[in-house]
C-alpha cells in the first residue's frame, strides 16, 4: 500500500519502519508499516489532500479528523492508515487488524531475521 501511495503522490518516503506491534496477549499482534515523506515545504497539506483523494479512489474510507487538524484515517478491510502533516513533513501509519501469530512463528518472521 505505501509504494502505491509513493507512486500516486510522486513521492517516495524519507524514512520507514516496518514492525510487529505486540498486543495484550503474546500471540496477538499487528504488522505496522510507518512512513514519513519530509522536506516538503509548503506542500505537505496539499500532499494529505492528494493521499485522501487517492484512498478514495482505491476504494478506501478516509475521513477528516473532527478536531479539525491536518489529519485523516482510512479504513479498508483489515487496515487502518492515519495520515497527518505538521509543518513539512506528512507522516503515514498502516496498521493490520489484530492478528494471532504464535510465538514459533513470529520468530520466524521477524523483521531483518
């Protein structure tokens, strides 16, 4: 999902994280991807503006934040992306539902092993 959003907003991120975020049970977790697109300058805003409008066409559910800040999350099938911008940087997390995966196996999958 990140590299089609780096293709749509003809970008591609600055930095990037990909982990498994541990739950209250040990065998439940959740694959994040986090991003960020910095060095922007004035075009961070209308950057967040360009990654609704391409959620939406993808068939996402992205929605304003109600306080009002430059802000949106997006929903589609077992994810979730929150998007924000502060000064020039647009900041991008894509979080799985809660997954079961047991401990044997995490280890086999751990990022970089």
């Amino acid at each position: 999902m990140l590299a089609t959003l780096s293709r749509g907003v003809e970008h591609e991120p600055s930095a990037r994280v990909d982990y498994w975020w541990s739950q209250n049970h040990p065998e439940v977790r959740r694959w994040v991807t986090a991003a960020s697109y910095s060095d922007l300058g004035d075009a961070a805003i209308p950057m967040l503006r360009a990654v609704g409008n391409l959620l939406v066409r993808l068939g996402w559910e992205p929605r304003p934040a109600a306080d009002g800040s430059p802000r949106l999350r997006g929903v589609a099938g077992p994810f979730e992306l929150i998007a924000s911008a502060a000064g020039d940087t647009v900041s991008i997390n894509i979080t799985s539902d809660p997954l079961h995966i047991p401990a044997d196996l995490h280890d086999d999958l751990r990022v970089g092993a």
